[in-house]
C-alpha cells in the first residue's frame, strides 16, 4: 500500500537514484569494499521503506479525515476511488480493505443502491477472507449495519450489531472502550441512532443538547436518519446549519438535510 501515493513513488525514485549516486562515488573514489556497500544500501533501504510507511500512514489518515472530521463525503469517494483503482493490488487483502472503503464511501454519499450492490460483489469475491481476516472483518461486519441502519432494516441491523458486540468483546480494555465511547467512530453513530430511532417518545429537549454538542459527523448523520424516518418535524433542524464543505448523504435528492 506505500506505492498507493504518488508523493511515495517520488520518494522511491529519488532515493534509489540517490542510493546508486552514492554506491558510485564509494566504489569508484574511495574503493570501499563490496560487504560495507551492501550494508549501507540495506541501511539505507531501510530507512527509506521506513519514511515511506509514515507518508502512507499519514496520507490514508488524511483521507480517512476528509469523511469522519470534515465530512467531505464528495472528496472521501473520489481519493478511495482513485486509491482502489489505479493502487497496488499486490496484496489481496490490500484490494479488499480499499474495496471496503469504496463501499462505505457509497453509503455516506448516500447512493445506496449502489453501495448494496458493490456490497454483494464484495461479498462474492472476498466474502470469505473479510470473515476471516481480523483486518476486514470489523469493516465488513460495519459496512453491513451501516446498510441496515440508512435503509432501516432493523432485523439485518440487529443480526449484524450482535455479531460487531461479538467482536467488541474479544477487544482488550483500551481498545474496546475506544470503541464504544468514541463519538467520531462508525460504530457509536450506529448504536446512538438507533436508540434515538427506537426511542417512542422521542426526548427533543434532551436531542437537541446532544445535537448541539455532537461532533460535525455525528450531527448530520443523526439529523439525516431522523428527518428520513419522521422522527422528527424540519423545525428542529433549522438552527443546525452544516458547516463549509460538508457533502454527507450529497447523493440522496430527497435528503432533507
């Protein structure tokens, strides 16, 4: 995944030409013998492999971004499709996570339809992997309640939250708290709006103290499922503007926020 980035290639190229630059000079100038030039070329190797993980890291990081801290839904979809497209597929599982990222891209833009059947075909060709792999699983298992939950199909969204608790619960401490109690993470959207779905009365005093100190992320999502399903009137969502650049659910003409 480190060639996925374009700024990693220029690294590459720039750093083997530097790498064979200076094996020139030593063998030619200073004749230095053929185990000290294997072992600073492995050094050196090293170290570039090591500065083109970070710039990966970061740079899916800031993609990752553009979708849960900006809401850039319109912005999300182009990178993970480019990424999914023209990256490497050395990696089988590598093409499965990106193809994830492709899926939920699709949800969060709102084009559903679309999102179900690039689902299906995931399914078809990684079904298996994604329910072994530690590594997809979690966003295969979201994927699906996250389809569940914008269509609401409640029975499919409680069979899939059973199997993500199930998941959960084999975290260590740290990281299963995380989880649960993250307001910026996929899975703490999906339990609060279904509460708030399946909440008769709805409390709108106490939804709009949530909604004025929730994130960007989780405000729009909230206000989308609950303006969706008639949980509540469009008057409550007049004083909630959405910020600059915020395309969430962009997709759905008939989205009511």
């Amino acid at each position: 995944m480190i060639f996925d980035f374009k700024m990693n290639r220029i690294i590459f190229g720039v750093g083997m030409g530097i790498l064979f630059a200076i094996t020139l000079v030593l063998v030619v100038v200073f004749e230095v013998d053929l185990f000290t030039i294997l072992l600073l070329s492995a050094v050196f190797i090293l170290t570039l492999n090591i500065l083109m993980k970070r710039v990966a890291n970061r740079a899916y990081q800031h993609v990752h971004q553009l979708l849960f801290i900006y809401c850039d839904a319109e912005s999300y979809l182009e990178h993970v499709q480019a990424l999914y497209k023209s990256g490497s597929r050395a990696r089988k599982i590598f093409t499965g996570v990106k193809w994830q990222n492709v899926i939920m891209a699709y949800v969060f833009t709102g084009d559903f339809e679309k999102a179900e059947a690039e689902y299906a075909a995931f399914k078809e060709s990684f079904g298996e992997m994604a329910e072994s792999q530690g590594s997809m699983r979690f966003s295969h298992l979201i994927i699906e309640a996250l389809l569940a939950l914008f269509q609401y199909d409640l029975p499919r969204l409680d069979a899939a939250l059973e199997r993500l608790e199930g998941d959960i619960e084999r975290l260590k401490g740290p990281s299963q708290q995380y989880v649960r109690e993250n307001p910026y993470s996929v899975y703490y959207m999906i339990r609060r709006a279904k509460d708030l779905l399946e909440s008769d009365p709805l409390d709108t005093h106490a939804l709009v103290h949530e909604l004025e100190e929730a994130n960007e992320f989780l405000r729009t999502c909230l206000l989308y499922l609950l303006l969706k399903y008639e949980k509540v009137d469009e008057a409550l969502v007049q004083p909630f503007n959405r910020v600059e650049g915020n395309t969430l659910f962009f997709l759905d003409t008939q989205s009511k926020y």
